[in-house]
C-alpha cells in the first residue's frame, strides 16, 4: 500500500512540477499581480495535486478509522516532497494579491455582483495589476476572493495539516507547533483575517472543508468574527440535531406547570446524551397546544429562572445579583450533583437549539465551559469583580 | 453565601499592597469555610496550615485562595455542569468562542434602550451639557447592537439589562445606577471602568472620532487583555 503511495505520490509531483513551473513562470511575467496571468485552471490544478497528493501519503492504517472532519496528517515523505517543491514563491504572491484586495476593500464599499464572467475577462488581459484594480472595483469583495480561492485553500491544503513525528498530546490540542506551515499560517491569517472573514460570510460551507483549520485550531478561531462562527456552530448543531431526530425521534416532554423543574429533571435526567439532542416538544400537562417553538421558549423560560431559586442552592449569586457560580454549599442536597448536571443539560439544549436562556453566569464558569485554564485566579476575580482597569 | 464579594477582595489586595508584617497579619497557606456556624481549615498546599506566608510568596497566596474560592471548593459542581452542558455540545464545538461571546451566545444580544439608560446616569465632574458629554450620547446611539452588548459588558460586567430598566440597576450595595465620571489624565487617555459600581471613568477628549475610537478600544481590546487571567 505505501510502495503503491509512493510510486504514485512521485508521479504527481512531475504534474505538480509543471503547474508550479507555469505559476512561477507567470509570477515572473508580471511581478505585480500573479493572478493576471495564471489562469483558474492551474490554480485549480495546483489544489487538486495538492489534494491527491496528501490522500495518497496519508498513512492507510490511521486514516480509515478517523472521522473526516480531523486535521489530516502529513507523511515524512510528504512533507520532503512539498519541501523539494518549495511554494513560497507562491505563497508570497499569493499574499500580495490579498496585501492589494485589503487596499480596494478599504478604497470602496463593494456591493454584490456576479464576479465569474469579470474573473474570465480578467484572465485574458495580461496588463499588469493597475487597470484590473479599476476594473476589479466594480466587484464584492467576496466576489474577487472566490478568485484566488484555489490558491488559498491549497495553502491551507499544505499548511494546516499535522506533522507526523508530533505526539498524540500535541496532535490533540492542536498546536500550531504540529502543524507543517503553523508559523506561516498563523502569519496568513493574522494579515488576512478581514478578507478571510469576508469570504467565509459569503461561503460559510468551507469552513467545512478547505478551511476547516480555521475552526479546528485554537489560535486561529480568535481571528474569526462572532457572526462567522455563530453561524458555523448553528449549523453544526442543526446537523446533529437531524441525525438524532433520525436516529431517536423527538425529544418529547410533558410537564406540569406547578412543577416545571422537578417534572424536567426526572425526564431529561432518564434519558441518554444523544436523544437528547432530537427536536424539542414540550406539552405542558392538560393543556392543548402544539409547539412549534413557542412552548419551549416559555419552557426555557421558566427554567431559567427556577436554576437559580434560593431553595435548590445549586447556585450563588455576585453581590449586584446578575451574575452566578456553582454554591460551594450545594452539597446540602445529596443529589446536588444530579441536578448540575440537568443544569448543564439545560443551558446545553437551549444553546443547541438556539433558545436564549436569562441567565448569566460568571467569568470563570464560562472559562470552564471553554475549556480554558484560569491560569490566574486573582486576575479572573478582578476581572469578575474590578472589570478592566486601564492604565492604574 | 454571596460566590465573589467585594469585601473579600478587598482584603486580598490589601494583602496585596501592603508589608504583611505593617498590617499584622498572620497568615498560613490555608483557609477556614464556614458552613451552618461550623468552620474548617481546608489546607492550599500540602500541610499549608502550618506553612507561614510571607512577602515573598504572597502573591501565591492569593491566587490560590481564589482558585480555592472560584474552582476547587466547587471543582465537583463545575464538574457535573460541564458533563451535562458537553451531553449537547461537544467541548471543541464551543470552545470557538471566547468568554464574552459565549454569554452572548447563552443570553443573546440584549436590547438595549440608550435614551433609558441616558436618563438614569449621573455625572460626576461634568456637566450634562459639556462637550464630552454630548459626544458620549451621540456616539452611544450611534453603536451597533453587539457594540452596545458589549459596552454593558464592559461597565457593568454582564450584558443583562435590567428588567425594569436602567433605574434599577443593580451595583455592589444594591440600586446604582449608570455614572459617569471625569477622568484625571492627559486628554485623549483611555477610559476605564469599575463593574461593580458601574461607572464610566471618562477622560477628556480633543474630538468625537477620538473619543469614539478610544470607547471602541476600551470594550473590544479592553476585555481581551484579560484574556491571559
């Protein structure tokens, strides 16, 4: 299988050769703008080679097994193989082209438009970067992304992908020290976040695909803006939220209004994780109606502040009383665990299902839930209490 | 029974600020909890009761009483919340989002009445009619919803807006409403705010696109550079 993978790995690297030759090639034409002169199709060519080349070094006996949405993992041949290629010739064009989009984008508001016949017209012309500026102008900024896409998605086609000699542990948190192109796709991203933002708005499906590095490595989603991730996670959570109904049917509830907590509990906490994860119906005992969303927003209501009720002492509350933590002294019920775990059930299904819960809980419980290290404890109690100090 | 109260931070700084030995006290690498008039000394480090504190180390001191106070004591709560909230959202899903945008994400973007909250603000060395403070409200206005969210966020600690309205904010010794307060400082200084009495230290400005630029630099770059605690 790897003599197989090697042979034909060796084999597209003359194809590859070629078509970094043509780019080059163009590179050197016109210094301004590699763009003009390669056409979609090499680019296209490039991304493709890129791809087999990695499905054929990938390593059979690990791949298999791993879900697809992983970070793949680089071979030491591969990564020998993309060293003798060396694209940074390519990669600093590439951030050129971007380097003159981030120009034009502050230039002009661009509006929507179609942007493919402009990009074929465009291949023809061999001007030189200045009269495209003009001509490119008319374009979204998206549009006039989806051009150098190919390029951009082959970086992180190269870039993003694990090193294999790294440790499991690195390979798990996904460090940007395991990854064959960390530094510079950290560097990339860091210039390019406006444009990259702006791209995955109008094409929120790649960060499924060529750009899932950026949802998958810590220190990347920090350059994404709230409205790009939300709208990724929602559809994450949508996705999910069928397979269950699929697989579990809806996640039926009948609760009786006197009793909404208790009635909740004994029912969310008998069931398994994943069916949980169906779609919601609540029926309030003797009452008619059907949810259609309604039922469980007031469910989700009702809940939210039935948490916090002094009688349960699950929670405590900051001084101003807008802000909760876990009560240390919860332990007076002797099934208290039970119930922060329905809690944690709780706020989970309505962010799942997008319910908007009026409950606000403190910095660090949300660090937790992130999975982030308070590091420094005083801090994140200035930062709770004394929030933000300038320049004391 | 309150989780974080201000009194209690208070003492640590002061611990903080001062020569243990100026202030008298004694202190090991322990705590005592109270609990229904009973009280027990849980040690911080191993044998911590009988470790003194001194100067030196007293910065370990009061990490770990807070780790103490915010983690461990409620490590197994922490723990059963987050097993129940990661049954529906598998940590690495959430774990995209920064502290602020999970409360966002959990509560939604409030809404948020400026002309209300205008009404319910106190000034403290400037005058309703001041310059600075006409640019203020203009800017106020002018925000966008999520920039609005996060200005609460970052005067008052949380972006919940009080049911009844901003008359009814609620600060560390109950109602206290929004104020704003004159800034010593070189005109043009960044603003700065304290959650818990929800005021607004607002330095002078030279023009509006000054002070809108600082305001946005405050409540966006302001909460990140807490972001190493």
């Amino acid at each position: 299988m790897r003599a197989i993978a090697q042979v034909a790995g060796e084999s597209s690297v003359d194809a590859e050769d070629s078509a970094v030759k043509s780019m080059s090639g163009a590179i050197n034409g016109a210094p301004s703008s590699a763009v003009t002169l390669s056409t979609n199709t090499t680019e296209l060519k490039l991304l493709r080679v890129m791809q087999t080349l990695h499905s054929l070094c990938a390593d059979p006996s690990r791949d298999h097994s791993k879900k697809q949405d992983e970070i793949p993992s680089a071979s030491p041949e591969l990564v020998d193989l993309l060293q003798g290629i060396d694209l940074e010739p390519l990669w600093e064009q590439l951030n050129a082209c971007l380097s003159i989009v981030l120009v034009l984008e502050g230039v002009t508001k661009l509006t929507e438009e179609d942007e493919k016949l402009n990009g074929d017209d465009d291949d023809d012309d061999d001007d030189g970067g200045k009269p495209k500026e003009g001509k490119k102008l008319q374009n979204s900024v998206a549009g006039l992304l989806t051009r150098f896409l190919p390029t951009i998605e082959a970086f992180f086609v190269v870039n993003a992908c694990h090193l294999d000699a790294t440790d499991e542990e690195a390979r798990n948190a996904n460090n940007v020290e395991a990854l064959v192109g960390g530094e510079t796709l950290m560097a990339f991203i860091a210039t390019n976040k406006v444009l990259l933002n702006a791209l995955l708005r109008s094409s929120p499906s790649l960060l499924d695909k060529g750009l899932r590095a950026m949802v998958q490595i810590p220190r990347c989603t920090v350059f994404l803006d709230f409205d790009v991730k939300r709208f990724w996670f929602k559809q994450q959570m949508r996705k999910l939220r069928s397979q269950a109904s699929r697989r579990h049917g809806s996640l039926r509830l009948t609760i009786r209004r006197a009793y909404v907590f208790d009635d909740a509990y004994r029912q969310l906490s008998l069931r398994h994780a994943d069916e949980l994860r169906g779609r919601l119906h609540v029926t309030f005992a003797n009452e008619e109606g059907v949810d259609a969303g309604g039922l469980s927003r007031e469910f989700f209501g009702i809940l939210a502040k039935e948490m916090f009720n002094p009688n349960y002492a699950l929670f405590t509350s900051t001084e101003d009383g807008c802000t909760f933590q876990p009560n240390q002294h919860s332990t007076i019920n002797p099934d208290h665990l039970d119930y922060f775990r329905f809690v944690g059930r709780i706020v989970g299904k309505a962010v799942a299902d997008g319910f908007l819960l009026d409950a606000h809980f403190t910095r660090s419980l949300y660090k937790h839930m992130l999975g982030l290290k308070v590091s420094n404890h005083w801090y994140s109690l200035k930062s709770d209490i004394f929030i933000r100090h300038f320049m004391n | 029974m309150q989780a974080i109260d201000p009194d209690y931070y208070k003492n640590l700084k002061m611990i903080l600020d001062h020569n243990l030995e100026d202030i008298g006290l004694d202190l090991t690498f322990s705590t005592i909890t109270h609990w229904f008039g009973r009280s027990q000394t849980v040690d911080l480090i191993p044998n911590g009761r009988n470790i003194p504190v001194t100067d030196k180390d007293k910065e370990k001191y009061v990490n770990l009483v807070c780790q103490h106070r915010m983690t461990t004591a409620i490590q197994k709560q922490i723990q059963a919340y987050l097993d129940g909230f990661y049954d529906l959202i598998k940590p690495a899903l959430i774990s995209i989002f920064t502290p602020k945008e999970l409360e966002l994400l959990i509560s939604g973007m409030p809404e948020i009445d400026i002309a209300d909250l205008k009404k319910n603000t106190e000034y403290q060395g400037y005058r309703v009619a001041d310059k600075e403070i006409v640019w203020f409200w203009n800017i106020m206005f002018s925000l966008s919803k999520s920039d609005k969210a996060e200005f609460l966020q970052f005067v008052t600690g949380s972006s919940k807006v009080p049911l009844n309205g901003f008359s009814d904010l609620q600060g560390m010794r109950g109602t206290q409403k929004f104020a704003i307060h004159k800034a010593s400082g070189p005109a043009g200084a960044l603003m700065s705010a304290h959650t818990c009495f929800n005021s607004l230290d607002l330095p002078t400005h030279n023009s509006e696109e000054e002070m809108k630029e600082k305001l946005l630099y405050a409540i966006k770059e302001g909460a990140g550079s807490f972001q190493f605690s």
